[in-house]
C-alpha cells in the first residue's frame, strides 16, 4: 500500500495545474505520509505505521490503542 495512511485511509488526489494561460495538466497531490513506530503495551511490542500528519496527531490525543481499534473495525489497518 504505497502513498496510503494506514489510519485515516488519505490516498493521493488527482488535480489540475493551471498555466497563467489557464492551460490544463494533470497532477497529483500526494498526502503528508510519515513513518513512524510505536510500543503497544498490550501486545508488548513495536510497530511500524506509514501515517498522515493528521493521524499522528489523532494518535497523540486519543493513544495508540484506541485508534489502532477503531481502524481495524473500520478495514483501513491490515496488521
């Protein structure tokens, strides 16, 4: 699953560039991904998440736990 966050589900979106002539070309605008890791205690061990910057801050105000739950029930996580 490249250029997928694996809490939120963001993909990349398609868009135009548009020239000062108004000329049209498709682009994409990929989202904020960063990987980043982090202790389960439940489990007692690490994982490794490819995250939005929103997820991560989902993360930091629910936990860890809370929200890996919630995106197993949602399908979007699939460790």
């Amino acid at each position: 699953m490249a250029r997928v966050c694996q809490i939120t589900g963001k993909r990349p979106q398609v868009g135009n560039n548009v020239s000062h002539a108004n000329n049209k070309t498709k682009r994409r605008f990929y989202p904020n991904l960063q990987t980043k890791r982090f202790f389960i205690p439940e489990e007692n061990k690490w994982i490794t998440l490819k995250l939005s910057a929103k997820a991560i801050k989902t993360i930091n105000l629910k936990g860890v736990s809370a929200v890996l739950k919630e995106a197993r029930a949602k399908g979007t996580l699939s460790i």
